[in-house]
C-alpha cells in the first residue's frame, strides 16, 4: 500500500537532529518562552522575509489571534466584512465568526484554484475592512490586483499561510504595509508567502511542508504594535506577569515544538523542492481523460496535489484496490456546514463542484520516483 502521508517516514529522515534539539531542551528546563521559541521565531521571521514572527499553539489561533489584534487595534470592529475565498479549510472561516466579523465568500478561479481576483471588487462594500487570501494547497494565492484593491479602498490583506511555507510570489508586485491604518507601496521582484500584506497566519500541524510533532502555529508581520498585541493576547493578555491589558487566551508554542521546526526549517526548501519534481511526474505522465490536473503558472509547494474527477468516489476506490490511499480536501465547503446554517443557501457552483469532485493524490518528500509513477500507472487505467 503506497499511504499517502507517512509521518513517521518523513521525520525519520531527520530523526538524529530532532533528538539533539530535544535534548537541548530537556538540558536547558525551560518548556515555555524561552531560547528554543525565540530562535526559532527569528529564524522564520527572516526566512518570511518580515520583522516579526510571534508563534502559538496552532494554525487556527494564529488565524485567529491575528484578528483579534486589529480589533484591539481600532482598526477592525464587530461587524466588519473580510472578503475571503469559499474554497477553504473551515479554520479560516471560524477565525473569523470567531472575533464577531463576517466573511464574504468569493469563488475560486477555476484554473489556480484560489480566490478569483476578478470577482473581489464587485464583493466590497462599505463594511469590508479587509481580504484573507487562502494559498491552498500549496499554490500561491496573491495577485497585483488584489494589492491594489486593497490599496484602493484602504483594506487591510490578510494571509492565510497555512498550507504554504515556503511559497513565493514570482512577479514583480505592488506591495504595502500598514502602520496606524495608513498605507504604503513599493515593488519587489520576488517574495515569500506570509509576507505579502499586514500580516500572516501560519499551521505548523504534523502533516505540513513544515510540521511540528504536535500542534504549532505563528504569525508574520512587519507591523510592531501588531506584533506587541497577538504576543500579548497569546499569554493571557499578558506581557508582564500578572499584568494583563487585554483579555487573552493560552495559546503558546512550547519549547519542544520550537527546537523541532528549527531543526526542518533548515531543510524546507529542499522539501519543497523535492515535492515539486514529483508533481512534475504527476503533471507529465497522467495522461486521463477522466482526471484533470489544474496547472499553475504561479509557484506551489505542493501541500497537497489535487485533481479533479466526477466519478471522485469512484476514482478513490479503484486506487484503494490498487493499493493507493488518497484523501479529499474537502468534501463540504464552509458555507454548507451545518455550524454555518444561515450561509447554506449561498449557491456557490464552482466551490460546490470542485469539493464534488476533488481528490488528493500522496506527493511527499519521503516519496521515490518509483511510487509516483505506480500512482500515475493505476491512474492511466481507470476507467468507468
């Protein structure tokens, strides 16, 4: 059976450092904010390419602290509306709900899979007060058009990086940074995902191009006060103990988590890199009629490789037969949820089509050649 994450696989790969990182843990006896997370958080914060990382203790409070803290900061309110695309994770949507904002959901791009930069205009309204681009799936989500929107009704860009580390925007794009609500533009040939707007979210879960060995999460800014408020809101409200200027939350990234993602961080481009000559091998030798392989020009690090049937269920099962396990990302878009009733009637058909039909093919840096062509082998011969 090729499996289509093999946990144990990929972090084996790396099994003498991460006990080393562990152990200087253990000898140092400090568990909670200390070296490991302060390394660890300027290390990736430079890696972004952005002053500030704060981490956490996963994808969805990162997502969700971030938020919160421009509420904190005036410059987000009960009620506001965040433009966000409808083919996503529920996580980006909770976080929102969350912190008492409404989210407006945008199709998707049939073609890059992510929100469609054509249909954000005509989405704003006196109440939106900010974007949350999803780059799902590993693809690049961030487009000029969507900076300039932003920068022409003053909206704050919110990145959802949670499938992405890694990822870059390959163009040459109108950027901007918001300090006290004001904004500012510059252009840049070429930047990661994480730092293309006021600040990003990012899930280190087991599973990702960078995971953790349990539950972690960060976020990345260039914005100080930003930075001061989610570190605060992450401690109790706290920055000095027993002192609390905000009603915070736990959510801390421990010591051990910080020491093991700074042991994989050295190694993600490298990860990335591999994950992208095994999609090639997916891309150049699927050859069904039955099966679409969206193609991209913008880069993608391949959190996961999708593609797209209408017999999906059918397709799953024939590849289960012949011992490929898949996954579907994800079957119920979050508007259908039943937690989000009042949304259930939204008509959403390219959102609704896509999760009819998606399929997660294994595509991970523990991966031979050997297993991908297997895969693309039994794909060539379903049939219906």
């Amino acid at each position: 059976m090729i499996k289509y994450l093999e946990l144990k696989r990929i972090n084996d790969r790396y099994e003498v450092e991460i006990q080393q990182a562990i152990e200087q843990v253990l000898q140092r006896g400090w568990y909670l904010k200390g070296e490991a997370t302060r390394q660890f958080e300027k290390r990736y914060a430079a890696f972004i390419g952005t002053k500030y990382c704060i981490g956490c203790g996963n994808g969805l409070d990162a997502l969700t602290l971030l938020l919160r803290g421009y509420k904190e900061m005036g410059l987000l309110h009960d009620g506001d509306e965040v433009i966000v695309p409808a083919n996503t994770f529920i996580a980006t949507i909770l976080a929102i709900t969350e912190n008492n904002l409404k989210p407006v959901f945008v199709e998707l791009d049939i073609h890059t899979l992510q929100i469609d930069d054509t249909l954000i205009e005509q989405a704003v309204t006196p109440k939106t007060r900010a974007v949350m681009i999803v780059h799902l799936y590993g693809r690049c989500a961030y487009t000029p058009r969507i900076a300039d929107i932003c920068h022409k009704y003053g909206l704050l860009l919110f990145e959802d990086n949670a499938q992405a580390h890694g990822c870059t925007a390959n163009v040459q794009c109108s950027m901007f940074r918001s300090t006290s609500g004001r904004l500012q533009s510059k252009n840049v040939q070429s930047q990661r995902t994480g730092s293309l707007g006021n600040a990003a979210a990012h899930s280190f879960y087991p599973g990702k191009n960078l995971g953790a060995l349990g539950d972690a999460g960060a976020i990345t800014t260039d914005d100080a006060q930003l930075a001061d408020v989610v570190s605060a809101l992450g401690n109790y409200g706290s920055q000095q103990k027993y002192v609390h200027d905000y009603a915070g939350r736990n959510s801390r990234m421990d010591e051990i988590q910080a020491a093991v993602l700074s042991v994989k961080l050295n190694h993600l481009d490298q990860i990335n890199a591999r994950r992208k000559e095994l999609a090639s091998l997916y891309i150049n030798n699927v050859e069904n009629s039955l099966i679409h392989i969206p193609k991209s020009e913008r880069d993608c690090v391949w959190h996961i490789f999708p593609v797209f049937c209408e017999q999906r269920d059918a397709l799953q099962q024939f590849l289960r037969n012949n011992g490929v396990e898949t996954q579907i990302h994800y079957p119920i878009p979050p508007h259908k949820q039943r937690c989000y009733a009042k949304w259930n009637d939204l008509s959403l058909p390219v959102t609704e089509r896509l999760s009819a039909q998606e399929l997660s093919l294994p595509c991970n840096e523990a991966m031979t050649n050997q297993e991908v062509l297997s895969v693309v082998e039994v794909l060539n011969a379903f049939t219906v």
